[in-house]
C-alpha cells in the first residue's frame, strides 16, 4: 500500500512508444533476396557472378532485414521477430558463402545447415498458423526451399536445386505481395490486401481493451522472459 491508502496496482503504469512496422521492409527485403537466390538456383545468374551474389546478400538484404528485426523486437512480435532474426543471419551466412566459396561447388556443412534452418522454419510456419496463415504459407515454401537446396549441398541431383529455384521464385512473388499488403494496412489501420489474419492477429486491430487484459504478461512487462 502506498501512503495515500491506494495499491501499488492502480498507480503502475505502462508506457509504450508508438513505432512504425517494420515487417514491409523485411518482406520486400526477403522477397528481393529470393529472386536472386532463385535465379542463380535456375540458372539465370552466372557462376562466374557468385561474388557479386553474394555482396548483394551481405551488403542490401542483410541490413535491411537487421532493422526490421529489430524493430519487430521493439514491437513487442515475439514470433516475428525470431523469424526476422533466423532470415537475418542466414543472409548474412550465404553471402559469406558465395564470396568465399568457389563458383559452383557444393558443401555437406552447408547442407546440414540449412537442414537444421529448414526445421526451425517448418515450427515457425507451424506456430503462426494460429494468427498469421499467410506467413505459414510463405514459411512453408521457403521450407521446401531449403530442404531441396540442402539435399543438393549434400550431393542430390541437381534438378532438385533447380527446382528450389522456382520456390523461390515463387517466395519472391509471396512476399512482394506480403510487403504491399502489410504497407497498405499500417497506412490504412486496417486489411486492405487479405493477409488472412485471426485470433490474436485479427484482434489487435480491435483497439486498446482487446489488448489491455494480456499487456501485464508480455516480455519487458512482465519480471522474468
């Protein structure tokens, strides 16, 4: 009790600081690290331009997807920020492999890699089928990317890495469109574009009182994460 007979409960306050959404930049920076990876899968980008690859991974994609990680922790998306943050590094990895590596070769390391990647994606894309099923769409194609890439790494056919170039060729075109619609509706405060959303998703649109009653227990609130 404090000395004025009322709860320390009723005198806490909460102050959050308003933030822009920084899940359009990451969905047009994956969407954009996509079409290159899916054009040098099929083909279209020269073995002999891996460096240049691998300097637009590191230097464009990279950056960009850092930010909006950040700021996706900042908005308190746990779920989305740990997806930003596993695409961030895995950028920042590739790059560093297509400029270290030699032109065309193969590795069983990278291989299992993204085997491992490709699992903690699948339970990602599980996760958000509660709230967001548009990302379980776009998670589960990258899934199928990855593992397809991976069997490659580790000495597959290599029609099976062409084929992971057209998911994602396909995973661009998703999150172009993620990008758009998720730009559109912070401008609009409201789904322009379907993105599918419910439950809690749906919800926080829905104003303060459908927010309030769980704010007590969320992480940077709450005493322990």
């Amino acid at each position: 009790m404090s000395s004025n007979g009322s709860s320390h409960r009723d005198q806490t306050r909460i102050v959050l600081r308003p933030i822009g959404s920084g899940l359009p930049l990451g969905f047009f920076a994956f969407g954009i690290g996509m079409l290159l990876l899916g054009c040098t899968a099929i083909g279209w980008i020269p073995l002999g331009e891996q460096k240049d690859l691998g300097m637009a991974l590191m230097s464009f994609v990279f950056p960009l997807e850092l930010i909006a990680m950040i700021f996706a922790f900042l908005a308190r998306d746990t779920l989305g920020a740990t997806t930003l943050g596993l695409f961030t590094t895995s950028w920042l990895a590739l790059g560093w492999i297509q400029i270290t590596g030699e032109p065309g070769a193969t590795s069983v390391t990278v291989g299992i890699w993204l085997f491992g990647f490709s699992t903690a994606v699948a339970l990602l894309a599980t996760l958000s089928m509660l709230g967001k099923p548009f990302f379980t769409l776009l998670l589960a194609l990258s899934v199928c990317r990855q593992v397809l890439s991976g069997i490659y790494e580790v000495g597959g056919n290599v029609h099976l890495y062409r084929i992971s170039g057209g998911f994602g060729l396909a995973l661009a075109a998703l999150a172009m469109y993620g990008g758009t619609a998720l730009g559109l509706e912070d401008a609009r405060q409201r789904e322009v574009l379907p993105l599918f959303r419910r439950g809690g998703a749906e919800k926080a649109f829905d104003g303060f009182e459908a927010q309030l009653d769980r704010l007590e227990a969320e992480p940077g609130v709450r005493q322990q994460l």
